[in-house]
C-alpha cells in the first residue's frame, strides 16, 4: 500500500524534467521585451517625441494625446505639446492631411520647460474648415515648429460626441 504512494522509480527522471522545463520556460515572458514592460497608450491620441530617438534627458519636443475631431466636415486638432528644451518653440503650421488648420490666436508659442494644450476644451483650438476625415479612420497630422522641423504621424480621427463634443467647430 505504501508503495502505491511513492513515485515510480522509472517515472522520477520524466517528471523531474518536465519540473525544470516549465521553471525554464516559464521565465520567458520576463525580461525588458516582455510584454508588460512595453509603452501603451490607452487613449486614443498618438504620443511621439521631436526627435524620436530622444532619450528623457535629452531636448526634444513631446506629443501627447494627438488626435483629430470631425463628423466628416469641419475638423479640429486636439493635441498637446511639451517644450523639453532650453529654447522657445513655435508650432507654427499644422495639417490635417493636405489642408492646413487655422490657428485661433496665432500661432502657437511653446517656452522652455512649457506645456501647451491645443483643442480638448482649451482656448487654443486648431481648425479645418472641410477637413473630409470621417470617424473611426485614420489620417495624417503634419506639425510644423520652428526649430525642431516637420513631423508627421498617422492619428485616429474620432466623432465629436461624448468626451470629444468640444470638436468639428466652424472656422
């Protein structure tokens, strides 16, 4: 009987591989390139920094939650930019695919060390009067500064209900 309870002598070599296999294995999914160390936005803007391969203490310009607004006619630009440089920054053109956004007020100036939001119930708002970017699509967003050059990046165009309501405002 108590033989029963004891593993098979000629089963303890399988088992005891099988043992370390899963210990093994089960440290794969660990490391930097594991999943759960990765960036992940989980808005719906697009967030890049100028120039993209600055390190946090290098200068560089972050993007934050960018995004385009419409219901397929006017379309406006949300978008938040941080000036990570000793410099003063101008935005001074933005384009909605090939047309380019009205900026009410001028441009947009961005001192040393500043934070500047555009759209998303700000006073800075960044407009196309037929933007032709329908919801749930994704389309261009081309930002202009003056020192730290043009950027594009593909961002989501989302419908200006719900959080969004402030958007597609006539220029």
């Amino acid at each position: 009987m108590m033989r029963s309870l004891l593993i098979a002598p000629r089963l303890r070599l399988p088992l005891a591989a099988a043992a370390s296999t899963l210990l093994v294995l089960s440290g794969c999914a660990s490391g930097q390139q594991a999943e759960t160390s990765q960036s992940y936005n989980p808005g719906d803007g697009r967030n890049i920094n100028i120039p993209a391969d600055a390190a946090f203490d290098d200068d560089y310009i972050a993007v934050r939650n960018a995004l385009v607004v419409s219901d397929g006619g006017p379309a406006s630009i949300t978008v938040t930019m941080v000036n990570n440089t000793p410099e003063a920054e101008v935005l001074s053109e933005a384009r909605i695919g090939d047309q380019t956004a009205v900026f009410v007020g001028g441009p947009v100036e961005l001192g040393p060390g500043q934070s500047v939001r555009i759209g998303g119930g700000s006073e800075r708002i960044a407009l196309v009067q037929a933007g032709g970017v329908e919801p749930g699509n994704w389309t261009e967003l081309t930002l202009t500064f003056s020192r730290a050059g043009s950027v594009t990046i593909d961002v989501m165009v989302v419908a200006s209900d719900d959080e969004y309501a402030y958007g597609g405002e006539s220029a």
